[in-house]
C-alpha cells in the first residue's frame, strides 16, 4: 500500500506520485466539499490505530480536537523514529513522503488546523532534507499554503527536524522540542487536543497512521479494515533487524503469520534456531521463539503473547544470542536516553544498567535478580512519560523468559553461550571470562 | 559570528514559525552554526540565542541536552558509530572495533592529526542496514563491512 510501487529512486517525486493515485482523495474531498465529521466516521469504520507504538485508534484521537474553539489549532507529524529496532518511517518518508503530506493535508482539513510540523529524527538528515524538497514541490503545485487548489482551504506543513533525543518521540516531548527546549515531556492532562502545541489544540499522529490516511479515503474504510482483522484494521510496515537473511521493512496485512514475516525476510540467518523476538520495537517485552512462531503479527495476538506490537519493530534473535548481552545494551540505551525530569527513572535506568553490566561482566551477586525487579517495580508507573516502563519491560521479560541463563551467569561468572558462538552470530567478540 | 549564507540559512528556519515564536528555531540555528564552525563553543551559542532573541541560558539547555550537538572541539570528521541491539546483532559492534583499530583510538578520543573523531551513537533509525555509521552528523554510512570502512575512511583522508 504506501510503499507498493516505490522501488524506484524517483518515487518520491510529486509526479510520480501523483501518477501513482496520489493527491486524487484529497482532491475529492476539497470538490465535493467533504464534511469533516464524514472524514472521521471514515477513518473509525477503517479501525486504524496508530502505527508509532501505542496503538490509539486515529478516528477517534481526531474527534478530539475541539473543532469549533476559534483560535489556532495545530498538527503534528511524530517521525522521530529511534527505537532500536524501528525503521519504518524513514522509509516511507525516503520513497513516499506526498503520502505523509496529503494525509497531513486531509488531517489539517479534517480538525480545521492551519498549520502543521513534520519533526523528523535528527540521524537522518538526508531524509529531513529529501522531505523540504518535497514540501516545496506541493507549495508549488498548490497544495499547500493560502486557497488550496481554490477550494478557500489554507493549510501550512513545515519540516522541523530533531538532533539526538529519543525522549522527543514522547509526543509532549516532541512538542516542547518544536518550541526550541529540551525535549521534556509534559504532565498529563492537559492533554495535546486541548493544550499543545504553543499551548493550542494539537493532535499528534505517526508518519505510517498519516500515509494511510490517503488509502483509507480512497478504497473507504470498511475495504481497508478488511485487509486486516477485526479490531485490526488495514495493512502495516514491519521491519525487521537481527538475525534475519533479508532485513527491511515489510509491508503486510495486520494478521499475518510470523513465520510468513519471518520467511519473507529470508528466513534465520545461516539457517539457525530461532530463540527469542522483540516484536514491538525495544520496549516490548521479548517472547521466546517457540512462543513466536505461534503468534500473527496483529494488536491482538502479540499482546495475547504477554508483548505489545509496538511500531512494528521485529527484533529476531537466535540461538548464537547472550540474553544478558542483548539485555546490558538495551538497558544501557535507556540509561543514555532517560531525560532525567524524574527521579525514579533518571536513577533506576542507571541501576538497571550497572546491574546487568555487572552480571554480563561476571561480577553478578546472588539477590541481582531479584534488585532488577524491585527496581523495575520502583520505576514503572512512578514517572510522567512511559520511557521509564520501556525501560523496565524488557528487563522483567527477559528475567521472566531467560531467567536460567542470568542465574548461570551470575554463578558460573561466564555465559552459557560460548564465545566462538556469539561471534559466529553476530561478530560480537566476548573475551572467554565474559 | 557567523557567515551571512548561515544567517540567511537562520532567517529560513525562523520564517517557519509564528513571529513570536522565534525561540522554535534555535535547534535548526544551532545546526546550522555548528556546519559553519565545527563545534559550538559558549559564544557561538550566545550568539545565536540574542539571533533568536531568547536568553543564552535556554540555547545552552538545547545544545547540551540534544547528542548530536558538540559543545568541545571534534576532528575534522566525526564518526558515530551505533552498537545499539539490532545493529550489535548484525556487526555493528566489530564494525566499531574495526573503526577504533584503524584510527588507533577508542571512543570519544580524536587522532593526534584532528582529522578523525569516534563517537558511539545510539538507535539511528536504520537497524535493517546494520552496520550503520553517520559522518558528521549528516551522512549515513549503510552496511559498513570492512572493506566499505576502508574506503570510507580513505575518502575521508583526502578531504
């Protein structure tokens, strides 16, 4: 659907999109004057939920905006994608960003907002600069600015990158960070719809959920809710890293089999067992393979499977993989990224980390285990943005899940892997006292 | 301070929030400061803030709290390279010894000659092209094996 068609290297042109459908559902709706409550029921038969990580359904996040309050209201598009593992969205705004722009444009008429940023992930600048070129393709072509396309419609989209914060793809985070601070999130309520961006009305969606929106409004919402299933409309990116042959992103029906996803990706990497997936991007609690295998890539069934399906972000690991290793550089991430605004977080992510650090160094102790998960306990609900129980989950999962292999570790002062295996993996070179 | 095409650049960034919204530009000035001059000492950072009419303190929180800004003087290229989970499972991490080995440094060190800086940089967002590096900050490096290093860091040399 939003990637279909776009494997070559001129396919985020305005042209070539337009060639492809494009801008054709927003031009119906500007000529037959689409009411907005129209756009929203649309968007609520489709049953799409939002494609950055939370799963929140569009049409009703949408109904939220307070359409009939007079002053400035504000859009938002959220590609500050770094969670490890996830990489959609840079693909889509790399080969499809008119998408973005005209499900942003159908958004901004849809909640009566006249202005709208694009706050795209500081590593990927080439991306950011790729999207102004395409920004100024569209003010060209009058599809955005004063009088759209003549139909007394005006709307503004602008580019605003970020420079090396995971914390700002908080959406409040995000917000703060357009208004030139530091990506703090904010206590919630208020929430954005009723006090945002510069302390106007503002809604927050992921790049994936404003690329959709075109599809939707064409093929109608029920067609896309049935590409999917039940309470799991549409199709989704999911893009897959680790010890995979072909990672990447893959466009699928929300439903699919994992192992279809997994076979479409090559397959295990040198033909090895699978042993453990990250299903939903770093945060999401790990699901041992045998248990993955059995699951569809949907909301449903993930969290079924004790995960979340997150951003789609599907990290596969197999048996050359040391749980305590993979854990000590996820739990080190959030030590990095934790903004420091509450304590429980700012300190608990440093002991998260220096406690798997010294288990993964052979100077664990005997009650460590049980230290992680009071720590985890200590921060998870105890802090105004989720970052503190992204950093927790995986930590209580993989304990939970691979428990056996921490304790021996802590024991035995090496890993139950051998060295020579995980270097054959992954060519992370572990000294054999470990 | 700065080169009137970075003012120019500035005045660009600033055009895309409401007039008194000025502050909101201070993550693109700051950028475009550090393109111009390398790092961002205390008053290049000042100097900004006064552009952008806000106070030194509150450009300082930005340029401190963001990564990718460089508050003490880097090499002439910076090389970040990610050792983040997904790519750590596909080679990231000997791609970093690998960059370590051949400049002779290890992270956040420069060599002897100011040519090469070597940071350790978390999620990028480009897990499925493992090994990933950036340069300066702006250029993304995709499936670094050994031999794309070589010749990377060969390139570099001669700039």
């Amino acid at each position: 659907m939003i990637l279909a068609g776009c494997d070559g290297d001129r396919t985020w042109r305005l042209q070539d999109y337009v060639a492809r459908g494009g801008y054709s559902a927003l031009k119906k709706i500007l000529a037959e004057k689409t009411p907005q409550d129209a756009i929203i029921a649309e968007l609520k038969t489709s049953v799409l939920r939002g494609r950055g990580g939370a799963g929140f359904p569009t049409g009703l996040k949408w109904s939220f905006m307070p359409r009939a309050f007079p002053g400035d209201k504000y859009l938002a598009c959220n590609s500050d994608e770094g969670e490890p593992g996830t990489f959609k969205d840079r693909d889509i705004l790399r080969y499809n960003p008119h998408s973005v722009i005209e499900g942003m444009i159908i958004a901004a008429y849809a909640m009566g907002a006249a202005r709208g940023y694009n706050y795209i992930h500081g590593e990927i600048f080439e991306v950011y600069s790729r999207f102004e070129e395409a920004l100024a393709e569209a003010r060209a072509a009058g599809l955005l600015g004063q009088n759209i396309l003549g139909s007394g419609f005006s709307f503004e989209l602008f580019a605003h990158h970020g420079y090396g914060a995971y914390i700002c793809g908080e959406e409040t985070a995000l917000l703060e960070s357009i208004e030139g601070k530091k990506g703090q999130p904010r206590f919630k309520p208020p929430f954005p719809a009723s006090y945002g961006l510069y302390g106007k009305p503002t809604t927050i969606n992921n790049t994936e959920t404003f690329a959709s929106v075109p599809f939707i409004m064409n093929m109608g919402g029920e067609a896309f809710l049935n590409l999917g299933k039940p309470n799991n409309g549409g199709m989704k990116l999911f893009s897959i890293s680790g010890h995979v042959n072909r990672p990447g992103n893959y466009e699928i029906p929300l439903g699919t089999p994992f192992s279809e996803l997994l076979e479409m990706a090559g397959g295990m990497r040198g033909g090895r067992k699978l042993k453990a997936v990250i299903p939903g991007g770093s945060s999401s609690p790990v699901v041992p393979g045998n248990i993955m295998m059995d699951c569809t890539m949907d909301y449903d069934s993930i969290s079924k499977a004790g995960s979340m399906l997150g951003s789609g972000a599907v990290i596969v690991m197999d048996e050359t993989t040391c749980m305590v290793k993979a854990l000590e550089r996820l739990s080190y991430f959030y030590f990095e990224e934790s903004c420091g605004q509450c304590t429980p977080c700012r300190e608990g992510t440093g002991w998260l980390y220096r406690v798997v650090h010294r288990i993964e160094n052979g100077l664990g102790r005997a009650d460590d285990l049980e230290l992680l998960n009071s720590v985890t306990t200590n921060i998870m609900g105890r802090t105004i943005c989720a970052l503190g129980d992204a950093a927790s989950m995986p930590v209580q999962s993989f304990i939970k899940h691979f428990g056996a292999e921490f304790e021996y570790h802590i024991e035995n002062k090496k890993c139950l892997v051998p060295p020579e295996v995980q270097y054959a993996g992954s060519q992370i070179y572990v000294s054999p006292s470990c | 301070m700065l080169s009137q095409e970075s003012l120019q650049q500035i005045d660009r960034e600033i055009a895309k929030y409401p007039p008194d919204q000025k502050q909101s530009a201070v993550m693109a000035a700051l950028r475009i400061a550090q393109v111009e001059k390398g790092w961002l000492p205390k008053e290049l950072i000042e100097f900004v803030a006064r552009y952008l009419e806000m106070p030194p303190i509150a450009a300082y929180e930005v340029a401190s709290f963001y990564n990718m800004y460089d508050l003490e003087p880097v090499g002439r290229h910076k090389i970040t390279v990610c050792t983040n989970l997904p790519c750590a499972l596909s080679g990231g991490v000997h791609a970093a010894e690998y960059v370590k080995q051949k400049l002779g440094i290890d992270f956040n060190e420069t060599t002897p000659d100011g040519k090469f800086t070597l940071k350790e940089g978390e999620c990028m967002g480009a897990c499925g092209d493992a090994p990933v590096l950036l340069v300066n900050n702006h250029q993304m490096c995709s499936w670094m094996t050994t031999e794309k290093i070589d010749q990377m860091l060969a390139d570099l040399d001669k700039k």
